[in-house]
C-alpha cells in the first residue's frame, strides 16, 4: 500500500455530509418548539427578505418503483390520484408561512425534489408552482431547479416547468451499466438520457446536472469507465459524483444486498479515481466535495467568486438566509434555527389540515454553532476559513482546531495562526476535516453508526 492507501484507509470512517450544522442527529430538539420556530421565521424572514428573498424546497416524495440504494424520504405507488390532494397540502402549508409575514415573499430559489418530482403530471406541477407564486414576488435573478427521472421526464414536463421559470435541471443516474441498474432497480437507457437532456437543451435549460453513484453493489471498473464514457459524450454542465450512502439500518430496501456486494475500499477508491481523473481530463472543474462543473456553469464561477453556499440541497451559487422546507420530511432553515417536518405522509397532511405548521422536531443554535457553522461552511464550499476576527472564535472551535494537528500531519491540510487552507490530497477528506470542527459530535459519540463511511 502507498501513502495514499493508508491515508484512504485511515479516514474511512461514518461521517456526515454536512449539508447543515450541527448535523440533524445532534438537534437539541427539547429546546424547540412551534412557538420558538415561528418566532425565528418572522425574524430571519424580516430580516432578508427585501435582501435576498428566501428559498422554497419542495419535497415530492412519491415514485413508481423504489430504487433500492436511495436513502430519500419516499412513498412508493402507482396511484396518480394522490397528486392532486398532497399538491393541496403543500398550498396550504405555504399559505400558513405566508401568514406569518408582514409583507409579500421574495421567491429568489425554488427546487423540486423527493422521491420524483415527474411521478406528478405537468398540469398538477403547473398548479403546484402557479399556487406558489400566489402573493408572492419573483426575484429579478431567481433560478428554478427539479429533479427528473429519465425513464419518465416528458419534453411537456421540461416545456411546462420551462414556462414557469426553471432554467435547471437534474437527472438522477447513478449508472449505465444494466447489471448494476437490475441490483439498485433504477432502470434508464442511455437513449433515455440523452433523449431528456437534448429536449432540455432544445427548450432553453442553462443548467443540465447528472447524478453518479460509485461504490454501488456489483460496481466494477469497467463498467464505471463505460458510465463516465457515455456521460462525456453528453456533457451535461455539472456532475454530482457521490460514494454510495449504505444505510441499511435506516433504509431497509438496501438490504436487497449485503456488504458482500459492495466494492471493497480499494476499488471503491479506485472507482472514485478513475471517475475523477475521466472528468478532470474531459474539462470539468471540482467544485467543492463530490462535484464538478464545466467552466461556463454557474457553479464554477460562484466558487472563483467566492460565492459558493452550500445548504439542505446541496450546493449552490445563490444565497438566501431563509430556506424553507415545504412538504413530508422538507427541512427549513432560517440561519439560527433548523426544523423537520412530519416524515409519514398521513401525519403530515393531517398536521397541515388541523392548521398547524407540521414541523416534528428542530434546533435553536447557539452562538457557538453559528461560529462552527461558519467555518465549516467556508471550508466546504471555499477550502479556506479563517478566525482572525474574535467573533469567529469559541473555546468549541479552538478544541476542534487541535483535533487537526494529525490531518496537518498527513499533508491534507496547512494550519497557520488565524488560517486554515486545504491542500490539493485533503480535497476528497474535506469530511473529515469538518468532522475534527464538529463540537456535537465529539461530545456526543453515538454508540450507533448514524453516518455513511467518508469516501
């Protein structure tokens, strides 16, 4: 083994993505209640709305088949007849948001998500999105995105919501290779694909995203190499490049296969090398942790810019203070407070119906998690953050800045007095070096694997 090996094998570990901090498993939720979370809406809300605007995700969590190696809240059928009233719920959901504002929302994001976004109709998601505008205001520079599945994006799926606004869309993949598709259920042709992102070109999409799994069961290299092969022949604009998440304890369809299956943690990084190297080699950017981008994207120029965010969607060149979740399991996010909504669809519905905002659990932060927030945030989306300031600084973050003594030690990182700077070989451990900043964690070690394996 070479050094790279063993620092490979060193970091493979559970850890969080850090799509928020702290990460949901360490919410103090006893310290939050409706009452407190509406308060820290109407506050962030006054305080950015005429701003930034605010960000709407909504989560769409049916789907026909389930795809076995998802770990997304779904409900799984064939019934189209559930579109109609759950579209109801979310309308009436938003209208309880917008009644706790003094003026109308600025809309600057919206992003579909699930589940399937295309299991609804385009005359139900025409509804959907025409009853979000209702008394709202759209921003001058807002960007719209959704999730599709090749097999069943519709060019009047792509035209309708393109009516609507959305420039962006994102295609969920995983892989080409047929025998891994039968073993995850997720089953889409090449022709599929490429069918989907010319009509999207065609209409006017700015912005075509492909979702690629590596480390999925029976995964091999050839068959990977054929994936990103046929990936560059339709050069979508950006390319999320994800290690596979086995969780079985939480998502009991991935049980349809054991670790047995799973790619062995060399070839899983040398899947993820060879995936790397194909689309840094074919002119795509990295972009923070797990993404690349092309030059001419969105993406890319955020990050040169130093604008790059990083939220509950992932990554993103906009930046609202106030996220809020809409639908069954949807997180919010208003800076200082994070809130979960009912996960099961009848609790949900039934907590919207009673006139209830149906969040089920939360977090207030502290002042501390503000600082930790910040520097992990920096680190992920910038590789950099700095503490300079006194107002970056907590006795938590000088705690954590200890912990990386043994990351600077193996080359993955510089630490200079007031500066952290990733290195070039730290690039695919940013995880684990957010996880060494990650006060709750340390202080509360699970005796449970609650995390995917970093890399």
């Amino acid at each position: 083994m070479n050094v790279e090996d063993d620092l490979i094998n060193k970091y493979h570990v559970p850890a969080p993505r850090y799509t928020s901090y702290p990460t949901v498993p360490y919410w103090n939720a006893e310290f939050m209640g409706n009452d407190e979370w509406i308060k820290s809406v109407r506050f962030s809300f006054e305080e950015s709305n005429t701003r930034d605007g605010i960000s709407l995700y909504v989560h769409l969590p049916f789907c026909e088949n389930l795809c076995t190696y998802c770990g997304c809240n779904t409900r799984i059928t064939k019934n189209h007849t559930v579109e109609e009233p759950y579209i109801q719920t979310l309308l009436k959901e938003w209208d309880l948001y917008k009644s706790l504002f003094k003026e109308k929302p600025v809309i600057k994001e919206i992003h579909l998500g699930g589940g399937t976004p295309t299991f609804f109709s385009p005359d139900n998601l025409e509804l959907l999105i025409k009853g979000l505008f209702k008394d709202a205001i759209i921003h001058q520079q807002a960007e719209f995105s959704f999730e599709g599945h090749p097999a069943n994006t519709t060019e009047e799926h792509l035209k309708t919501l393109y009516k609507l606004g959305f420039r962006r869309v994102s295609l969920g993949i995983q892989d080409f290779d047929p025998l891994v598709q039968v073993v995850i259920n997720r089953m889409q042709s090449y022709e599929d694909v490429k069918s989907v992102t010319d009509q999207a070109r065609k209409i006017g999409y700015l912005s075509v995203n492909y979702d690629l799994i590596y480390g999925l069961p029976i995964q091999t290299l050839e068959g990977l190499e054929k994936t990103i092969h046929k990936t560059l022949l339709l050069m979508p604009d950006r390319i999320a490049f994800y290690s596979y998440a086995h969780v079985p304890w939480v998502k009991p369809g991935q049980r349809r296969y054991t670790e047995k299956d799973l790619p062995s943690v060399e070839l899983k990084q040398k899947l993820y090398e060879l995936g790397r190297e194909m689309l840094i080699n074919a002119g795509y950017l990295e972009i923070g942790m797990d993404h690349f981008a092309l030059p001419s994207d969105s993406l890319y120029k955020a990050q040169i810019e130093g604008l790059l965010h990083r939220n509950f969607m992932g990554y993103t060149h906009q930046y609202t203070q106030l996220m809020i979740g809409l639908g069954v399991s949807s997180i919010s996010d208003t800076l200082y407070a994070f809130a979960q909504n009912e996960k099961k669809v009848e609790d949900y519905r039934a907590r919207v119906e009673a006139g209830q905002i149906p969040v089920f659990k939360g977090h207030l932060l502290t002042k501390e998690d503000l600082i930790i927030r910040q520097h992990i945030q920096n680190i992920m989306c910038n590789g950099s953050t700095s503490w300079q300031d006194p107002n970056l600084q907590c006795k938590a973050f000088m705690d954590g800045l200890k912990r990386l003594k043994s990351l600077e030690e193996d080359g993955l990182i510089t630490l200079e007095p007031f500066k952290l700077l990733v290195l070039p070989q730290g690039q695919r451990f940013l995880r684990n070096i957010c996880m060494a900043l990650d006060a709750r964690l340390w202080a509360n070690q699970p005796k449970t694997v609650m995390f995917s394996m970093a890399g």
